[in-house]
C-alpha cells in the first residue's frame, strides 16, 4: 500500500504569507492525489483533485503541484479564512486511499 | 440538493455492532464508488473502505477487515457500514463520501465506543 508522509504537522504563519505544505509517497504514482481543507466540526472540502486541479469555486490562490512521489499544496497569500488543518489524500486505486496525517495552520 | 447524510451512531459497548447509513439525494447515487472515512477525537482522516456501483467490488483498510462489511442499496440510494466486534480504538466520526470524485462527503456521525 502506498504511504503518505505530510509535512509540516503544524505550521504558524501571517496572513499575506505564501505557505507551502508538502505530501511524499512510499512509492511513485500517477497524480491522483488530493488536498482537503477541514475546519472544527465540519467535513473536508475538496480543494484540489488530480494533483493540480483547482476544485471549482476555490479561490485562485490555493493550487497545487507534483508527481511522482512528492506533491506540494501552495497558499499564494493567506487570509483569515484559510487558517484550518490540511491534508493530502492518494486515490491511485479504488483498493486502497490513504491520507496524510494533516498539516495545521495556525495564526502567528 | 445534492448531499449526503449519515445517520446510526451512537455509544456501543465493546464487542458491540452497530449499522451506520448514508442516505444520497441529487444525483444519481447508482453510478458512484462510494467511501466510508473515519476521524478519531483529535486525530487525521482514516479511509475505511470503498464500494463499486454493482457491489462485487469491496475493499477495506486492514484494521476493520473481517469486522466491517459496507453495502449499498441502490434503489434506496442508501449506502451502509456494518460495524460488528467494536473496539476502543473505533470511536470516530464517520464519513461517508462519493468515492468517484472526491468532492461530496455527509456532514458525519459519531461512533464512541466504550463501557
């Protein structure tokens, strides 16, 4: 099965910074992968689906980026609304998704 | 309006069941994978297990394997979570989502198992 590894588990940062989040894989895959931002008590909310396609409705500054093994989630500049947990998702086969084990971004 | 919402949880002693549902509206549920995704108190995301339209197709994360069963009944547009033997370590929220594309997900329900 393929593993993903997120990194940073936590990350503090201003609004206006441009933030960077990476996902590495234990074995090499097309890009089906995705990122979700997920808020206290809510579900996820797919933000990019197939590496680097941005979901509908998402604002322009989240995009995404990748193959491979290693595959990044890049904030152009933050704002309020974006501080919130982050995780990647591998869905290179129906037998088996794996997530990452989530990035939060905190207010510095 | 397209969505899903979950329903069936609750507290369950260990060693319990407990049927999770997943009722689908808005669209057409029978041409969809669909998921099962878990989130312990505090903790990440957890795939749990996955379906194909037909129901001859079902896979499982190995920690639930011989003790979950999830189905579906497309005529109901219902998808389900059979959950025998419970352990500790089950309590979470569970997802259901639309395995096919990602960007559908139940606003969730709450498993807590203990004594």
């Amino acid at each position: 099965d393929i593993q993903m590894t997120q990194s940073p588990s936590t990350l503090s940062a201003s609004v206006g910074d441009r933030v960077t989040i990476t996902c590495r894989a234990s074995q090499s895959f097309n890009t089906w992968l995705a990122w979700y931002q997920q808020k206290p008590g809510k579900a996820p909310k797919l933000l990019i689906y197939k590496a680097s396609s941005l979901e509908s409705g998402v604002p322009s500054r989240f995009s995404g980026s990748g193959s491979g093994t290693e595959f990044t989630l890049t904030i152009s500049s933050l704002q309020p609304d974006d501080f919130a947990t982050y995780y990647c998702q591998q869905y290179n086969s129906y037998t088996t998704y794996t997530f990452g084990q989530g990035t939060k971004l905190e207010i510095k | 309006e397209v969505q899903l919402v979950e329903s069936g949880g609750g507290l369950v002693q260990p060693g319990g069941s407990l049927r999770l549902s997943c009722t689908a509206s808005g669209f057409t549920f029978s041409s969809h994978w669909m998921s099962w995704i878990r989130q312990a108190p505090g903790k990440g995301l957890e795939w749990v297990a996955n379906i194909n339209q037909d129901e001859n197709k079902k896979y499982y994360v190995e920690s639930v394997k011989g003790r979950f069963t999830v189905s579906r009944d497309n005529a109901q547009n219902s998808l389900y979570l059979q959950m025998n033997s419970l352990r500790a370590e089950d309590t979470a929220v569970y997802y259901c989502a639309r395995a096919s594309d990602l960007r559908l997900w139940g606003q969730g329900t709450l498993v807590t198992v203990s004594s």
